[in-house]
C-alpha cells in the first residue's frame, strides 16, 4: 500500500489499536480494515476480491485495490 500512496501523492495514516488505515488526498477519505474486504470511499462502501493484510511492518492489498480506490 506504501508504494500506491507514493505513486498517487496520498497520505497514509495507520491506527494500530483499532486496525484501520486512512488514505487522504485533500477532502477525499479511504478508510479500510485490516482483515477486511471492504473500503470506505466517503459515504460509499467498495467491495475487494479479497482482504487487506498486515505484516509487521507493511499492509497488503487485494490486486483490484488500486483499479477501484485509486480510479
């Protein structure tokens, strides 16, 4: 996810207690769920073909992450 934020200019933010990462990009917020398949673009909720994932120091997501968060 770290290299998308780069490639798109937008803010990461990672809460570790409740497991949730916001993107910003000026007004505009992503919020999403570690071990969940689905991501809030403002009011509207996208569902990915899998889940997102966290390893000690990196987030995963699904392949289709970028083609419906980032269009």
């Amino acid at each position: 996810m770290k290299d998308l934020c780069e490639r798109y200019s937008v803010q990461l933010e990672w809460d570790s207690v409740s497991q949730v990462v916001t993107l910003s990009s000026g007004e505009q917020k992503v919020r999403a769920l570690v071990g969940s398949d689905v991501v809030l673009i403002g009011p509207d909720k996208i569902t990915l073909n899998g889940t997102i994932r966290r390893t000690r120091d990196a987030i995963f997501v699904p392949q289709d992450f970028e083609a419906k968060v980032f269009k």
